[in-house]
C-alpha cells in the first residue's frame, strides 16, 4: 500500500463511496482531501487512525436550494454571518455544502447576497468551504405561479438586470425564472455567461419551455409546484420537464409538497442521474423557533408545513437527510440512490468533482448515519463534528 502524503485513517465498518458500499474500509486522509480507500486490515499499525464502530459513512450531502437555517432567513439578513449561520446549522441534517438561496427581492438585497457569498468565500473561516455559491430564485416570475414570493417584487428582466447577473460569473450562480417572462436571447446571454438557468414559478406552454431550453435552460427548480402541470393538449413545464432525457430535476421530498406517486413517477422518468434532492429549507430548521417573518408577513410552522396567512406553502421545514429518509422509507427507492439524489447528482449539476463521493481526490467531506437514517456525525475537510438529534 503507497501511503505516500497519507497523515491519518478513518475506519468504517460500512462505507457508501457514491457508487457502492464497502465493508470494513479505511478513508486514507492527506489533509482535508481523501488519498485512497483501503481495507482496514492492510493498514501499518503506525498511521494515526480514527475509527468509527457504527453506522455508514456517506458522502457529505449538497443542498442547492437553502433559504435559510438555525433561525436566519437570508433574504432577511444577506449577510457575511447569516451564511455561516446557515451553513453551520445544516450540518445536523447531513449536508456539509449548500447554496444559499434569495427569493424574489429588490436589486439591493441580492446584491447584497451576491457580496457576501464573495466575502465568504475570500475569507478563512471553516465553514466558508460549505458555502458553494448563490441560488437567485426569482424575481423574473409568472404573477400567476408565485407561490410565497411576493407579487410586487416580481419583475420582468432588464438589460441591467442581464448585465449584473453575467458580472457572477466568478460564483457558482443557479438563477431560477419564469420562460416566459424572458425576452428572446437573454436566457442565452446567461448561460453563455456562465450562470445555470433553470425554470421554475412559471405558466409557460411546452413550446416556450422548448425555446428555451435551446437558449441554454438546463434543469427545474423544485419540480411540480408552482409550475404549469401536464395536462392532455398542452404538456406544461411539468410535462416539458418529465419528458426531457437531459435535464436536471430537483425535488422537495418532505410529505407536503410532492405525493410520494408523483416523486417515483418522477424518478421513472428521469432515471438515475438527474433528478436531485433540495430541502427549500427555511429559517426554522435548525432552530427551537417554529415561525419568522418574510416580508414583513409571519410564516408560521403547523405539523411540519410552513405556510403564510393565506394558507400557501412557504419553503419547507426540513433538512436533506429527512428528504433523504422519507424518499426511501416512503417513496421507496433504493437507499443508494437516494444518498446520490442527496450528494453526487447535485455536486454533478455544479460541475464540482471535489464533492458527492468519497474517492480518491474528493475532499473528505463526510456524513455518518445511524441504523434510522438519523445524522451521528459530519466531517468538512477531515474535521468531524458530533450532533445531537435534530430539532
């Protein structure tokens, strides 16, 4: 065995790579990044070694939709602490990177998001390797379909608009709109920048979620609601997004938003690979408080649904691993594609090869759970944290 830089050893009795699972494993760690898996009775009875007697160790999941965390609301506060705060208040729900999202909002808050991400990433705190990039979720929307965003926040895209949106081209940006509410040739100008569109709080017809998808569009923020559903004569954004054989496909998984039918219909069509896990969690995950404000209205938690005065869904209240148990011990797919759904397919969609599995070169970026699918234990970079159940 070439131990070469190899500074210590992580010893599972069962270990999912992303791939497939593994008995009695070592993770031979240089630092924060993963040199080689090996069976634990080939490793020198002199390398340092951390071992771990139960549980499965899985990749760290990605979570690319998370409007907010341990009592933080990030279109609230688009600040250099929310982002730590949420990230960090995630971890206890398996997920050791996240994509901070805005919803529809005035240009200075998701300014304000956008240069916080930045100063997060320039710095050096732990929990800044957590912080992936920016989810901007509107305000380029159909009136019609918007959900908890509020209405006078949404707009039609501008040339301003357009050219601050391409000037992120240095983050990780996933911008969801509306199809129709796009002028022909901006969708393109985005992509070509570098953001990924995806479609989403939209009425469009099939033919326009067609167009563009030529422009560049390239997945579905949070598949079924609040999009035009598939019907007979006109197939919808929903229908557009079931028949694609390309397209990403994201999904909340928390018994409220989606009927367990419809996610495994989802999952038939799409197969494996492109269909993904998001929590749309909102500030109370994470946190004792069962209720926050968001624009200025109160969002109040009631038997695990989050819903505004009018009684609509607003964001969710769980955490990735919960929809990664209730997608196998509900929907009832296989526990490996779930823990992919959850990590590999989402770093995938991101194009970061570091991340959703744990094989030579990845950083080791870990999450331990117990026999109930419950969250033991992260690890960001090599550094474990315990956890206590999740609130």
């Amino acid at each position: 065995m070439n131990t070469f830089s190899t500074d210590r050893a992580i010893c599972v009795s069962r270990l999912f790579d992303g791939e497939r699972w593994h008995e009695d494993s070592a993770l031979l760690l240089a630092g924060e990044r993963i040199v080689n898996r090996v069976p634990i009775a080939s490793l020198p009875p002199e390398l340092p070694r951390e071992t771990v007697p139960d549980g499965m160790l899985v990749p760290g999941f990605v979570d690319l939709q998370v409007n907010g965390g341990g009592g933080v609301q990030f279109n609230n506060a688009p600040t250099v602490d929310s982002l730590l705060q949420i990230a960090t208040s995630h971890r206890r729900y398996g997920t050791t990177a996240v994509l901070p999202t805005l919803i529809s909002d005035a240009p200075d808050v998701l300014r304000a998001g956008a240069d916080a991400v930045r100063t997060v990433q320039a710095g050096d705190n732990p929990a800044a390797a957590s912080v992936l990039g920016l989810h901007i979720e509107g305000p380029f929307f159909a009136a019609t379909r918007r959900g908890t965003h509020r209405g006078d926040q949404l707009r039609r895209c501008t040339q301003a608009d357009i050219d601050w949106l391409c000037s992120l081209s240095d983050l990780r940006c996933l911008l969801t709109v509306a199809p129709e509410i796009m002028a022909p040739g901006q969708i393109r100008t985005l992509c070509e920048a570098g953001i990924i569109v995806f479609a989403g709080h939209s009425d469009a017809g099939y033919e326009v979620v067609q167009a563009a998808r030529r422009e560049g569009l390239s997945g579905f923020t949070h598949l079924f609601n609040a999009m035009s559903p598939l019907l007979a004569r006109e197939p919808g954004v929903t229908g557009a997004a079931l028949e694609s054989l390309t397209d990403w496909l994201g999904i909340i998984a928390d018994g409220h938003h989606v009927h367990p039918a419809s996610i495994r219909l989802a999952q038939r069509c799409a197969g494996p690979g492109r269909l993904f896990l998001v929590s749309d969690a909102m500030a109370t995950v994470g946190s004792e408080q069962r209720w926050f404000t968001l624009y200025g209205e109160r969002i109040e938690e009631h038997e695990g649904r989050l819903v505004n005065a009018e009684g609509a869904l607003a964001g969710s209240a769980i955490g990735l691993v919960d929809a990664v148990r209730y997608c196998h011990q509900v929907v009832g797919l296989t526990l490996d594609e779930c823990l992919r759904m959850a990590s590999c397919y989402p770093a995938q969609l991101l194009g970061d090869a570091s991340r959703g599995h744990l094989t030579a070169g990845a950083r080791a970026d870990m999450t331990l759970l117990d026999d109930t699918l419950a969250v033991s234990a992260t690890w960001l970079g090599g550094v474990r944290q315990d956890h206590a159940p999740s609130p």
